[in-house]
C-alpha cells in the first residue's frame, strides 16, 4: 500500500520538515540559489557545470591594465606611425593593416573582462569567435612586416648576416604569441587559465613598442633592447607573485614566463648561430 510522499529535505523544501529551524532552511535555501558559496574560491567543477564564468577578485579591473600596455605600444609608435595622422605619409599600406590588427586587438582585451563583469557572456563568447580569424591576420600581418624590414635592408646592402639574425625579432615574436593565445583556447574552459595566457599575449607584443618608447621617448637608445625584454618579464614576475600572495595557482604565469624569457635572452646568442642563419636564409627565400 502507497503512503502518502514525504517531502525531502533539499532547497527551499527544508521548511516544510518540522523540527528544522528557521535559520537552517533559510542558509539552505541560500546554498542552492548561489553554488559558489559553498566554496571560498570558484572551483572548476562549479564552473564545468553551471556554465557560468567569473572575474577573480584581484583582476576585476584587468582591463586597465591593457589600456596601460596599450598606451606604451601608442607612445613607442607615435613618432613613427600614429603620429602621422592623417596624412601619414610614407607609410605603406601593410603598415596600416598591421596596426589595425594589434589595435583591433588591444580593443578585444580590453573588452572581453568587461563583457564577463557584467554578465554579457554571449556577447563574450561571439567576440572570441572572431579572434579565430583574428589572430591568424595579426600573423599574417608580422610576416609581411618581416618581409618588408628584410627587403628593405636587402635594398640597402646591410651584411646579409646581419639582415638574417634581425629576422629573429618578428620570428620569436609570432612564435610566442601564438602559443600563447592556442594555450587560452585549449584553456578557453578554465577560466582562470584563459585569463592569463591572454594577459600574457598582451606582454609578447609589447616589447617593439616599448624599445621605441624608451629609445625615441626617453632618450635611452642603449639601454632599449634590454629593457624591452627585461620589463615585461618583471611584470610576469610580479603577476606571479601577485598571485602566490593572493593564494591563486600562477601556473600560467610561469609557462608564459618562461616562453617569454627564452625567447627573449636567446636573442644574444641565437641570431647569430650558424643554425639561425641557415634556417633564417632557407625561410627568407619565400619573401
């Protein structure tokens, strides 16, 4: 014989069992509207499975950061490019597209964490879709560029070998933030991942413009090349602390930093290498 059901004691039914405080149904009741307050952190299973993303604490106003990177490459670049509006006279038209392309970019990084921040997560996942088209541009766009600064220096009978291990600068620089922005989509399902390995493309391309900054704006041209490897290392270093301090996995950082760092202290003794320049003088044949 059926007895009649008994209601179970989950979500905002708790009430309806006597016995059961008040205070305990409503805590309950609390827990299965909001799933992240049964943790201190978001973890990656709340994720998986409600769909929803979140902007950690610390990085609410990434988007500042962005800005302020974009601003070095704007100053590295305005004597030479944005400074010439309207006219920008002897700028060819490769020129122009690569610098949409990396404006178009910075604009997209600046969006993004806003898009998540506010909860237009549609929105967010329709503009990552148009980084797949992109991002092979922004590639495509430093190629021609390479091949642009190789004829140029071609033209103007600089030493073939010197011409070959300057080709190290755009080849490490696709190199690096290609990898980069694969590893955020590979990761484009944890969060916190894909955050990172995109803050981190914005620091593989920023060097070009801070070594004009500091060699055009601030007047020192030996210290330049140095200084626009070391600098946007010691950012990475600092996020990586940032994020030991703050009790966040910095895993990210650290892969970032090191592809980063290889790329950019190899630079004193790769160029140069006999397997550099055979390698660099087989490619530049396509140019």
């Amino acid at each position: 014989m059926l007895s009649e059901p008994v209601p179970i004691a989950i979500g905002i039914r708790i009430h309806e069992l006597p016995g059961f405080p008040c205070q305990l149904a409503a805590h309950n009741c609390q827990l299965e509207k909001n799933p992240y307050l049964t943790s201190s952190k978001p973890s990656r299973f709340t994720i998986m499975e409600t769909g929803q993303k979140f902007t950690e604490a610390g990085y609410k106003n990434v988007s500042w950061l962005f800005v302020v990177i974009f601003g070095i490459v704007f100053l590295g670049f305005f004597k030479t490019y944005f400074g010439l509006f309207p006219s920008f006279n002897n700028v060819t038209a490769i020129q122009h597209i690569h610098g949409l392309m990396f404006t178009l970019w910075f604009v997209l990084l600046f969006t993004q964490p806003l898009l998540i921040r506010y909860g237009k997560y549609r929105a967010h996942r329709i503009i990552g879709r148009f980084t797949y088209v992109l991002v092979p541009c922004i590639i495509i766009s430093i190629h021609f560029i390479a091949r642009e600064a190789y004829l140029n220096a071609v033209a103007a009978h600089a030493p073939r070998e010197t011409v070959l291990a300057n080709t190290y600068f755009q080849v490490y620089q696709i190199f690096d933030f290609a990898v980069l922005y694969l590893l955020a989509i590979i990761n484009k399902h944890r969060t916190p991942y894909h955050m990172r390995y995109m803050i981190a493309t914005s620091l593989a391309i920023v060097g070009a413009g801070m070594r004009r900054l500091i060699a055009h704006v601030l007047h020192m041209e030996s210290e330049a090349l140095l200084l626009g490897f070391l600098i946007p290392d010691l950012i990475l270093a600092g996020l990586i602390v940032y994020d030991w301090v703050k009790g966040n996995n910095a895993r990210a950082y650290i892969i970032a930093f090191i592809i980063l760092a290889v790329s950019h202290y190899g630079f004193y003794f790769i160029p140069h290498s006999a397997l550099w320049q055979s390698v660099a003088g087989y490619f530049v044949r396509f140019f």
